[in-house]
C-alpha cells in the first residue's frame, strides 16, 4: 500500500505554525473527493447506512419479536402481517433477519477493528525492534498461517458453547490478522530507516511513540481498507460457523442459523431461504464495495484507480476535440 501525499501540498510545503497540520488535512480532503467520485463505493455506504438503521431500530415500528411467536401463522409466505413470512414455529422471518442483521454487523465490526488492532500492533513491533522478538514474532505468524482456521474455529466454537457470543468474536479475531501483520512488519522496516524516524530516535523519544505518532500513521490507508476488508470476511466466517452450528447458538439467530434453517426449505417454503440470503450477499457485497472504493481512493496507482483515471483522462481529450472542432467551425 503506498503512501499517498496531496500533489500541491508535496509540490508547496507549508511552513509556520500548520506546517504539520496542513498536509494530513489535505491530504484527507484529496481521500474524500476521490471516494465521492466512486459511485459504486457511495452506493454500498448507503446501503449499509440503511442496513444498520433497519437492523437497529426494528423495534421502534414492527410489532413483532424475534422471540415472539405468532400461532396463528405457521409456514405463511409474505403478507402485509409477516411482510418476510413465517418460519414452521411462527416466528417472524423480518424479527429475525433484522435481529441476525445486528449479530453479523456487530461482529464483523468487532472482528475488523481486533484484527486489524492486533496487525498493527504486532507487525510494527516485529519491525522495529528485529532481533529475538521478530524471529518470534515471525514463527507464530507463519505457524497459524499453516493451520486450517475453519476447521480450528468449528472445533474450539462447541467447546464454548453456552457462552457468550462476545468469546466468538475473539475466536475469528485471532486468526484474522497474520497476512496484515506481515505486511505491517515489511513496511515498519521500510519507515524506520526514513529520516524524520531516525530523528525521533535521536531526541530522545520513547520506541512506542515513535511507532504510534512517526510509523503507525503512516499506515493509516491500509489499516482503513484491512478494517473494511476484513468486516465483510468476518460476516462470512460467523455466518458459515452459524450455519454449521458452531456460532451463534438459540435461543438468538444470526445470518448463518436462518440460511441453515431454510436450506431445506428453498424450493417449497423459499422466502425462508433466500430472504436472509439476500441480506447475507447485500451486506457483505455493500462492504466489498466500499473497501475497493477505499483502496483505490488511498491508493490512485491500482490497476482499477488507473483505469478510472484513464477513462477520465480519454473522456477530457474528447471534451476538448469536440470543443476545438465546434469553435473551428463557428470561426
């Protein structure tokens, strides 16, 4: 992930008192145009605005509970009572997705935010320091690089089972940062050899300061896109423990338990199947959009944010031949 500066800022250098703060404000005001020029990346932040407003403020103006039966309703498709339907207990399937909406987005925010914490934590020490610690630091990684992480997941989810829901979030968090972390640790050695780090170390400062105020801040588009990243990888792996029965346990729902509940049920009863399907692939497809919107916002040299800039570029020369033509023939 390179390091992105805004051009006029790098080409003007500001002095006086914002001389520090000027660039990472321009800087930030360069990401922001870049990102608001991504339709496709505007597109999936709304939409997981207004998946987040749906899943948390149901129980403002549905009347039913997730844990709320209807007996006079088993198995009825849509209507203007159960907009979802009903699953065969009677319980309503938008109660549930809404509330199995909460749990994925709850936990893929929590995963993304460990993981990524943890990257970068562990990948910088590894890097700055060298010596015995990265050689360790470097065996653990590669270690949990080479075990099956689903299959460590669905062994360790039933040994907890009963407990809270928090425990697996910590589970998928542990096997969720290494690839990052590696990457962290060969940009570290990278920025500890620049100048401005070596003069933080001459006056005096503390090697943890130097990490968090000089090496981790630069850093900060990558750790973004990981984060992002890693929510929509995070929802997929509580949602496929869920569906094998290693997640989430009932008398609470998620994404994965409704999928598995359904699966049986897709052809005769199939809103009980394709409804938190659907809400499944939006989530995680809305995610995926804003990471790529991200990255190639932070990031203008990737091959998608090249293309764009291409496509701008041919477009403005068109622009311009037509304007030469149309004023070569008015004169």
């Amino acid at each position: 992930m390179s390091i992105i500066l805004d051009e006029d800022a790098s080409a003007h250098p500001p002095t006086g008192e914002g001389a520090s703060s000027a660039p990472v404000s321009s800087r930030g005001r360069l990401v922001w145009r870049r990102l608001r020029r991504n339709k496709l990346a505007v597109f999936g932040a709304v939409v997981i605005v207004l998946l987040f407003v749906a899943a948390f403020t149901y129980t403002w103006y549905w009347p039913w509970n997730y844990l709320q039966p209807d007996p006079n309703a088993f198995l009825t498709s849509p209507s203007a009572t159960h907009i979802f339907g009903t699953d065969n207990d009677g319980f309503d399937l938008f109660a549930e997705t809404m509330r199995g909406l909460q749990k994925s987005l709850i936990i893929g925010l929590l995963v993304a935010v460990l993981s990524t914490a943890t990257a970068a934590i562990v990948g910088s020490v590894a890097g700055y320091f060298r010596g015995w610690s990265e050689w360790l630091i470097t065996a653990i990684v590669d270690l949990l690089l080479t075990l099956p992480t689903f299959v460590i997941l669905s062994v360790l989810s039933p040994a907890f089972r009963g407990s809270t829901w928090l425990l697996l979030v910590v589970l998928i968090a542990a096997f969720n940062w290494m690839i990052t972390a590696r990457i962290i640790r060969g940009m570290t050695l990278t920025l500890k050899e620049q100048e401005y780090v070596r003069a933080a170390r001459l006056m005096g400062l503390s090697p943890w300061r130097v990490i968090t105020k000089h090496i981790l801040p630069q850093m900060s588009s990558l750790l973004i896109v990981d984060a992002t990243v890693n929510v929509g990888s995070a929802i997929l792996t509580e949602t496929s423990l869920s569906y094998f029965g290693f997640g989430i346990q009932p008398p609470d729902v998620s994404l994965g338990t409704l999928i598995a509940d359904g699966t049986d049920s897709a052809l005769t009863f199939p809103w009980m199947f394709f409804i938190p399907a659907g809400f499944l692939v939006l989530t995680v497809l809305a995610v995926n959009l804003v990471g790529d919107g991200l990255r190639d916002a932070f990031d203008p040299n990737s091959s998608r944010g090249r293309r764009r800039a291409d496509r701008r570029e041919l477009r403005a020369e068109r622009r311009a031949a037509r304007a030469a033509t149309t004023s070569g023939k008015s004169v």
